[in-house]
C-alpha cells in the first residue's frame, strides 16, 4: 500500500468521523436523545422560568455565521481558510453580548410579583 | 525500511478508523452518554455552550475541507485568519461570562429531580403489586412532568410496568430471592436526577 493510499484512507477517516459525530449530535438534539430543555428559557433569580427572546436571536446569528462560513471553506480554492466577512465578529459580539446582557438581568434582578 | 514505514502507518490508520468507529458505535448504543452535552448544572440547556459546540464543528470541518482540498497534496494552511481565532474567543469568552453569571444565581446551579414514593419498600408485599408515585423536587412550582422510564437496577427482581404518567406498580418475583436481597426501582428523565425506591426480601 502506498503512502498516497494511506493518506487517502486517513481523510476519509476524519470525514466520516467528523461527519458522522455531527450528524449524531444532531439526530441527538432533533430527537431529545440531548437534552435541550429550556434552550429558549432563562431562569429567573427566584428560579421561574421565562421564554428569552436574546436566545432565540442569538440562536439565529449563529446558525447564520456558522453556515456561511462552512459554505465560504467549502467553495474555497485558494488553499486558505477563508475570512470572515465584515461585521460578522461585531455581529457575533453584539449578540452574545444581548445573551448575556439578558441572562445577567434575568438572574439579579428580582422577579415581580403577579 | 520503506516497508516498515508504510507497515506502521497501516497500524495507525487501522487504529484511527478503529477508534472512530467505536466511539461513534458506542455513542449510537447509548454506552458514551451524550444527553447532557449541552446541559449545565441544573440539566437545563445551555446556548452557549449549544454555539461553541457549532462553531467548533464549523472551524473544524472548513480546516479539514481545506487541508484535503489543496491543488497537489494535503497541506495545512500557512496562516489562519486572527477572525477565526476571534470567533472562537468571543464565543468561548460568552460561555465564560455565563458560567460567572450562573453562580450568582443558585436557582441556576440546581437540578431538579425525580422523587419516589415510598422511597423503602421491605417485604411482606401485596399480592397485586406495590405501587409508586413520582413528584418533582428542586423546581418552580408548576413544572411539568416529564415522560418517565422506569427500570431496575442489578439484580433486577421482580418487574416495573408504568400505570399512569406519574405512578408504575412494582410486582414481585415468584419465587422471593434471599432474605436481605435488596433491589433498587430507578425512574429517569432527561435534565432530572433519577428517582430511586429501594426493595429489601
């Protein structure tokens, strides 16, 4: 067996394997087999819960990001890894920093009574 | 020597693959568990640990697309964009800055769980079975109860059937085991600790 042979062998090792843990965490989160209870929720400082909107957008921005970026890698020819657009790192920034900014109040702030 | 080379290097793809293979099998038969891979502390979800779980995934298939994807051979790329380094950084920095605020917060640290009842059961036992009930604890009041499996742990005497979403009936084995035998009635649920009622013959 060539060296070549060899080397052909070990990328679709990794390719399988990377591809096969992605798809098994994602049939995994589809199916509930990983929990995700309560991805959209914050926990309150009194320990309620309450749907957060910061989530969901922050879910969104990232999922956009994230596909972007695998589809600029997959279109590349140049032998680089691609940059990333402009604004995406602010965008990226700004989200987490609204998740944050939610859970942070979410957790101090006290919880009026109803 | 050439032999020798392209021998270890057999072994060592052999391995690979081996290893892959396993943990994605053991992974698919639930022997390496990944229900809480997301999950904190109090077994709810977590979105940022949910992003950098993606965006791992993400850096590290477009490496692996590029390095096998160069003109003549694979060959790692000579520099990597300071934005990739970024990417993850904020999004490693947001888990970080969760974590801090999580501790503030003991609601946040809690899991709530499945509580049995009667926790103890010791013989004699009713012929028609010995039935159980689950509540949940350390959780808002009004928390919804989750689809329950109800199973036995080693030696598993006796059977355990569901009779409604919050209540199964142990029955006994025929013939009892030893006296002393003791047996433990497990009730699970994702982001919950177990429920555990103990038997004793």
């Amino acid at each position: 067996m060539s060296a070549s042979s060899l080397a052909y062998l070990v990328q679709w090792e990794v390719i399988v394997f990377i591809l096969g843990l992605a798809v098994t965490i994602a049939i995994g989160l589809l199916t509930g087999r990983i929990s995700t209870r309560y991805l959209l929720y914050a926990t309150q400082k009194d320990g309620s819960k309450r749907f957060s909107p910061e989530r969901v957008q922050l879910l969104v921005f990232t999922i956009a990001i994230a596909s972007q970026y695998l589809l600029s890698a997959a279109h590349s020819s140049s032998g680089k890894m691609p940059a990333l657009p402009d604004g995406t790192l602010q965008l990226l920034g700004l989200s987490n920093g609204i998740y944050l900014g939610g859970k942070g109040w979410s957790a101090l702030r006290d919880v009026p009574k109803s | 020597m050439s032999a020798l080379t392209t021998a270890a290097g057999v072994v060592v793809v052999t391995f690979a693959g081996l290893l892959g293979f396993t943990i994605l099998l053991w992974i698919w038969i639930g022997k390496i568990s990944l229900s809480k891979l997301v999950s904190e502390a109090n077994g709810d979800a977590s979105m940022s640990r949910l992003q950098f779980l993606i965006f791992t995934f993400v850096i590290s298939l477009s490496l692996f697309l590029i390095v096998v994807g160069h003109d003549k051979s694979p060959k790692f790329p000579d520099d990597i964009p300071p934005g990739v380094f970024a990417l993850l950084g904020i999004s490693a920095g947001s888990y970080l800055i969760s974590k801090g605020i999580q501790f503030s917060n003991p609601p946040q640290l809690t899991q709530p769980a499945l509580a049995l009842a009667p926790a103890a059961i010791s013989a004699p036992f009713p012929a028609t079975g010995v039935p159980l009930a689950v509540s949940i604890a350390n959780a808002p009041t009004g928390t919804a109860l989750p689809a329950l499996t109800w199973s036995l742990d080693a030696p598993a005497e006796g059977s355990i059937k569901a009779t409604a979403a919050a209540t199964a009936t142990w029955m006994p084995p025929a013939p009892l085991p030893a006296t002393g035998t003791k047996v433990t009635i497990r009730a699970q649920a994702a982001g919950f600790e177990d429920g555990l009622a103990v038997i004793t013959f």
